[in-house]
C-alpha cells in the first residue's frame, strides 16, 4: 500500500475512535458534577455509585454491538460498519449536552441519560475493534504493531482532548457557570467531530485482506455462528489479554478524577489537570513501546510490562492517595507510563488471533466482551472496594488481579504471528 494511502486509512480510523473516547473522558471528567446534576442525594456513596453504574450501563450493550457491526463488518465489510458507528455515537454525545437536568424534568432526566448511554454503548461495541481491524489490515509487516497501536494513540488523545476541553472550562468558568452551562459545550462539540470523522472515511476503501477473503470467497456465510462454533478459544484468550487493558484504564481514566475529588479533597481542577497530564504520558511512550514490538517481539514486551505493572500497583497508589498534588501527579505519571507499554501491542495481537473471516466480529466480541465485565464496572467495584474497606491501598490490588488474569492468557498465546 502506498504511504499517503495508509496516511489517510490512519486518520481515518483514529478521527473515528478519538471521537468515542472524547466523549468517555468528557463524562469521566464531569461524573462528579453530573452526579449532582442527574442523581442528587445526600450520600456522596450513593450518587457517585448510581452515575458510575449509568456508565457501565453503557458497557451492557457493546457486547450487543460488537455482534451488530461484528457481522456487518464481516460480510458485507469494514467500511460500512464503521461509517454507521461513528455517526451513532456523534448523534448522542451532542444529546447530553442537551439533556436537561433532574431538577428541571425530575425522573425523566436520568432515564434519558441512561438511554443515551446505551445507545453509545451499542455504538463503541463496533468502532473501537472495527477500527483497529480495518487500521492493522492495511498495514506491512514490518511495523504492523507499530500501525496497530495507533488506534489505541487515538482513543488516547480522544481522552485527552476530552479531558483538555473538560479541564479548560473548569479553569476558566466560575463554579455557577460551569454547573448551569459550561459542562455541555463539550458534548455538543463532539457532533462536529463525527461529521468529519464520517466525511473522511466515506472517501476510504475496503481493507486489502478484506477484499482478498472476497475475492477467493473465504468470508463467512454465518460470521456470528462461525465465531462461537470454531473460534471460542480465541474469544477467551483474547478476552484474557484485554483484561490488563480495560481494568487499570478505566481505573486511570475514569474513576481516578472522582476518587481525587471525593476522597482525598482535591479541587476538580487539580484532578482535571493530574488526568490530562497522565493521558499525555501514556501518548508519549505509546508509540515507543510499539515499535519495541516490532524490532524485538510482542510477547517479549507484553511479558515484561505486564510484570512491571503488578509489581507497580501498590507504590502508584500509595503515591496518589498522599493528597499532595506533586506525588498524586509522580503516581499516576507513573502508573500511566508502565500501562502504556502493554497497551500499545495488544491491537495488533488481537487482531491475529482470529482468522480475517470473521475477525470483525471476534475482535469486537472480546474486547466489548471483557470491556463490559470488568473495564465498565472498574469503576463501580473501586467504590464498593472504598466503600467496604476503607482502605485507599486496596484498590491497587484489583489492578493485581487484572494483570494475573492477563498473565495466563500470555502463556497460552502460542503459534501466533507475533
């Protein structure tokens, strides 16, 4: 493929994906706020609680999703099912930004939130796999993780622009302002994302490895039935590996600003600001960690990082929960910065697990899968953890735990490309 054509496949695919996680970062940022706004009560447990669970309500219908536009993507092809992606999440960001709040419709206001949330959540089940799919497919050999991880360089700096927007109107507006109307801007800006991410790809075409399967006439007749008849080992494995993937993100870049704020008596700017700096870091070492697996091997460089991020768990949060600014911002810097390195692989492995036949949607089963067990509840389980505990430092151990499971997985990832 030519160079400026895989320049374009890129963009492509990481306007689309940036714009999903935009909107993640923008209601992880404002969770406290919208906690007040939509479910207002007198234990701060109990409102953080229901607004995180609305978030992992969106997680319950990516698995749905993921079979949605897993068989699309997969018979009928890549680019098809991610056009109608990427404009099923534009349309409901914009809507919460005009949602109006429990105090002006009652009842009706969370119930609307929530709906929008699982519309979303139906539309990230197909963009975020769908995209690294089509992205790895277009890629040589020679740096296939490296083109890989910028699906993952996008849902990075999506979180980052979100969290950079989100940061930028709470430093700039007074509290009143913010709360009636400056924490909607955001969301309604993500539209316009979407219309261009939606622009460019129409001008895109079909993945090559796609288009080969089509050709020789090897796609699946019953993508769906095909997966879970032949393919079930590779879901599990798969989902194995995603697991330090999804639990210590969501950790980092959902619950952490809550946790900052609610807990250990940070401003939400300063939270605001530790988070964007954190989403800097691991877009920093993102790409260096991907073409350390292409020189040197993935599995080399997914053991090593997988070891460094359980042994590092405990002393990140035990920098963080100090509720000093400078070493809250060293811990998670430093938490940010040994993720980075398992995450920015895991794409391009996925990806070969499953044959191209029905890879759309076995990627996107797995991941949305994990994703909606344990990456959208991360969250929830941190509070109840708190909640139970009491206990700051325990909540590193739940990272442990994301990190054992993943470790099993790497020793079964064998007579694999990578």
């Amino acid at each position: 493929m030519a160079k400026h054509s895989l320049k374009k496949v890129a963009i492509a695919g990481m306007i689309g994906n940036g714009l999903e996680w935009y909107d993640y970062a923008l209601y992880g940022n404002f969770a406290s706020l919208i906690s007040q706004l939509f479910f207002p009560s007198d234990s701060k447990f109990v409102s953080l609680l229901i607004t995180f669970g609305v978030f992992a309500i969106g997680f319950v219908m990516r698995p749905l999703g993921a079979i949605l536009f897993g068989y699309v993507g997969d018979k009928y092809g890549r680019k098809t099912s991610l056009a109608f992606s990427i404009l099923m999440m534009a349309i409901p960001t914009s809507f919460i930004g005009l949602l109006p709040t429990y105090s002006q419709i009652g009842i009706a206001a969370p119930i609307l939130l929530t709906l929008i949330r699982l519309m979303q959540g139906l539309a990230l089940g197909g963009e975020f796999s769908g995209s690294i799919t089509y992205v790895v497919e277009h890629a040589p050999a020679k740096n296939r993780v490296f083109v890989g991880s910028l699906s993952v360089i996008s849902l990075v700096m999506g979180m980052l622009l979100g969290s950079a927007i989100a940061t930028l109107f709470a430093n700039i507006l007074d509290k009143e302002s913010l709360e009636s109307w400056g924490w909607r801007v955001p969301f309604i800006l993500g539209f316009f994302i979407g219309i261009i991410g939606l622009y460019i790809r129409s001008a895109l075409d079909e993945s090559p490895e796609y288009e080969n399967a089509k050709q020789f006439k090897q796609l699946a007749n019953k993508p769906i039935r095909e997966l879970f008849s032949k393919h079930k080992g590779g879901i599990i494995l798969a989902s194995g590996l995603y697991m330090a993937v999804t639990i210590p993100f969501y950790m980092l870049s959902v619950f952490m600003i809550s946790f900052m704020t609610k807990f250990l008596g940070f401003s939400l700017s300063e939270a605001m600001t530790i988070n964007s700096v954190s989403m800097v870091t691991l877009l920093i070492f993102l790409p260096i960690s991907a073409k350390l697996a292409d020189r040197y091997g993935v599995k080399s460089v997914l053991l090593i990082s997988l070891l460094m991020l359980g042994v590092s768990a405990f002393p990140a949060f035990w920098l963080i929960t100090q509720k000093v600014f400078m070493l809250s911002l060293l811990g998670q810097v430093f938490f940010a910065g040994v993720l980075s390195f398992y995450i920015a692989p895991i794409p391009t492995v996925l990806v070969d697990i499953f044959p191209t036949k029905v890879r759309y949607t076995g990627m996107a089963v797995a991941c949305n899968l994990c994703a909606a067990l344990f990456g959208g509840t991360a969250p929830i389980v941190a509070t109840k953890i708190l909640q139970k505990t009491g206990d700051n430092m325990m909540l590193a151990s739940y990272i442990v735990f994301s990190t054992i499971i993943s470790l099993i997985s790497l020793y079964y990832l064998r007579g694999k490309k990578k």
